[in-house]
C-alpha cells in the first residue's frame, strides 16, 4: 500500500510538473536584421517618442550616468533586485534583431524574443491594453534610437524566484491580458485619460499597493503604496490632503511639477512629470487630470477646498510669530521664513505646510526625505530649490520639526517613533 501511494504521488508530480511545462512554454521568434532607421515614418518615429515619453522608457530604462535605454536601472523589490534591460537596437546587448512581432508579445504577453517570460517590474500588465498603432508606434521610436553595446548586472532574486519559467504560474494568478474598452457612460476626456494612466502611464504601479506575490491589488486600485523608499499617496478619495485634488490643480501639477495646495513633483514623481508627461500634449494632460479627479471625487468635495485653506492660513499665522517651544523655534528658524502665506492666499512657490501632501500622510518618510535632502531646481518647481539639512540638523532635530508640523499644522494623530524613522532614511541615502 505505501508503494502505491508513493508511486501515486511521484505520477502525480510527474503529470503537474509537465502540465506546468507546457503551461510556460513560449517558442522563440526568428531573429531579424536590425531595421533600417530611415524605413519607420517619421510621424510614426515622433508619435513613439511622445508615448515612450508617457510611459517613462527612459527612466527605467537607463541607469544613473548611462546612455538612454541602454538598460541596467535598479529596481529594488521585496524579493531581490531586478535591473532593467538594454533596449536599445544593438543587435548583441538590446533588442536590435526582435521583429515587431517579437517587441508586441513583450509588450502584451510580458514574453521575450527567446521565448523566456518577463519579470513584471516591467508593466506588461498595463502595456497589455495599449492599441496596435500605438505598440508600433514604440517599436519604431526604439529601434531608431542610437544603438549602445551594454549588458546590465545580473538580477539578485534568490532561488527559485530567479526562474522565469515559473513567471507562467504568475500570469496565471494575477494577469489578464486585453485591450482597455471605452466606457460609453464617460465622455472622450475621461476615456482617453482612463487610457493613459491605465496602459502607457501605468500610474497603478506605483499608486496601487501589491499582495505577497508583487502583483498589483486591484480591489485596493490607486489607494498608495510604498515606492523606492517614498510613499505614492492615495489618488483616491482616501488621499488625506486637506484640499481636494481639483481637475484644475492636476492640470498644473502634471504639466509644471507644481500645485498650490499640495507641493511640488519630488522623489520618483519628479521624472514622471518633467521627463515623461512633459512629452504629452496638453489635451491628453487635460485627460488624465479629468479621470483622476473623478478616481479621487473631486466634484463632490469641492465646498471643502476654501474652509482647509482658510484653516491652514489660520494655522500659519498662529504659528509665525515669537516661540517659546523648542521645537517651534526650531522650526522657526529652519522653515517659517519660506513657508509662510498670508492676505488670505497661498503661493505655490512657498508651499503652506498645513496643506502639503507630505504632512497629511499616514507615515512620514515624504516629509522626512525632503527635509534631510531637499529638492533640487531640477525636481521640483522649475528654478526653485529647498536645500536640504541633512549636514546640519541631526535626526532629533529633523523629528522634533516633524512632530511640530504633525501636530500643529494637522488634525492627524503623531507619527511614531520619528527619531528612528529618520535615522533609517538618512541611513538609506538619497537614491537614484
């Protein structure tokens, strides 16, 4: 009777593990000579750059002092490091002998050229829904680009999660290929936004928090999630920012970087604006601001806009004038001179504390980070600069300033152990 049984399970692994074989196996498309740049349409060429523009192709795909999309950007995850690939037309490193058939399944199926499965730190997810003019059109944009011979490192994710074959297993939980259907209960606006930020843009990414297997949590679509050491805040009405996201102060964040009653593009939002969407044209800005105002309910929360900035300008002034707390002369002397508004305004350039996004979070590593490292002119508004101190005020001083702002900027509850919170993101660096 025990051989029976354990000739029974042996057959039975046997039969998975070639059910699971045939499952993940994809056949290799025949490579190709590198096409001529001079053979894609130029329009064809500038409408690829405007959408490898909008799905952030550069960013992730070119490491820190590399040649554009010359690959080997690290993506840090909570199973290992991931780096991206060279997808550039070198025929040897990048992509330069895949058809555009090969460069579609990629795109839709999360499928190499060779037949091995991708790893979904590349949204293949979201690319997924993209038209067939707009894949070509990136197909073109890409294999027009200069070609670089480079090889990225290799990835750091432990055995077995290294085994792409065992990325089918994945796909079959939690991907579902297909193409984005209009919505005819919606107006062309929030259509094509829907379009952008779920397809090309792929904003649930980094605004959607993951399961314990990395993929996205789609009941939870848009609700935050922690991303390179910062936090994506909520897009949705859970967003805790005093001051609604209006559909007019999306238009001006996602163009400049900049809103009046939020703060400025920081962290790994800032490329997002200023190297990926400055690309689009201001109707598809226009759409993407319309469809998110209405993820995050704007129209039904407008009357709170002017109570929180009248609140807020309130808060500042009570807080502006002479200080016998510690902790409010230190902020003081570090902060008020540039955060401080008044005649019943606020000026986007000096960003009201009692309205910013980083104050209002559930956590505190926003606010911390650009405390200890600032914002360059590059990053935030343009030509303006917040320096950062983390070479003069230690991390009791960086936590006694957010436990001031916390407390008499908001009506949230204290964040915890702040002194520990900054000695662990001075620790972390300031990244890539």
């Amino acid at each position: 009777m025990f051989k029976r049984i354990v000739l029974g399970l042996f057959v039975v692994a046997v039969v998975g593990l070639g059910g699971f074989a045939v499952l993940a196996w994809r056949s290799a498309i025949a490579p190709v000579a590198p096409p001529a740049a001079a053979s894609f349409p130029a329009e064809l060429v500038a409408r690829g750059e405007v959408l490898a523009g909008a799905g952030y192709c550069a960013t992730c795909h070119t490491a820190k002092g590399g040649q554009p999309y010359a690959g080997g950007y690290a993506m840090h995850t909570g199973f290992g490091t991931i780096y991206s690939t060279n997808i550039t037309p070198d025929p040897e490193t990048g992509i330069g002998t895949w058809s555009e058939a090969a460069f579609r399944r990629a795109m839709r199926e999360g499928v190499a050229r060779d037949g091995s499965h991708l790893f979904p730190a590349f949204p293949y997810d979201h690319f997924s829904k993209l038209t067939d003019a707009d894949v070509s059109a990136l197909y073109a944009y890409v294999m027009t680009r200069q070609p670089v011979r480079a090889t990225p490192p290799d990835n750091t994710l432990p055995f077995p999660l290294g085994l792409r074959p065992l990325q089918a297993g994945w796909k079959l939980l939690f991907f579902h290929p297909g193409r984005l259907e209009e919505r005819k209960d919606r107006g062309p606006d929030w259509n094509r936004g829907a379009y952008l930020a779920e397809g090309i843009s792929h904003c649930g990414a980094c605004h959607t928090p993951r399961n314990l297997l990395g993929a996205e949590r789609h009941g939870a679509a848009y609700a935050g999630a922690a991303i390179d050491n910062w936090l994506a805040p909520p897009l949705t009405r859970a967003n805790p920012s005093p001051v609604p996201w209006s559909e007019a102060e999306l238009i001006t964040y996602l163009r400049n970087g900049v809103s009046s009653y939020h703060g400025v593009a920081a962290g790994p939002m800032s490329p997002v604006v200023h190297d990926g969407l400055a690309r689009l044209p201001d109707a598809d800005i226009k759409a993407l601001a319309r469809y998110f105002a209405e993820v995050g309910g704007a129209e039904a929360r407008a009357g709170d806009q002017q109570p929180a900035i009248d609140r807020a300008l309130a808060a500042s002034a009570r807080n502006g004038g002479p200080q016998h707390d510690a902790s409010a002369r230190l902020y003081t002397a570090a902060c008020a001179s540039c955060h401080y508004n008044g005649a019943g305004r606020v000026n986007p350039l000096r960003p009201d504390l009692a309205l910013n996004s980083a104050v209002n979070l559930s956590e505190p590593s926003n606010l911390i980070r650009v405390m200890l490292y600032g914002v360059t002119a590059r990053e935030g508004a343009p030509d303006v600069a917040m320096p950062g101190f983390a070479p003069g005020l230690s991390d009791a001083d960086i936590a006694r300033i957010a436990a001031y702002l916390r407390a008499k900027h908001t009506a949230h509850p204290p964040w915890p152990e702040l002194e520990k919170a900054v000695a662990a993101i001075r620790a972390q660096g300031r990244g890539q």
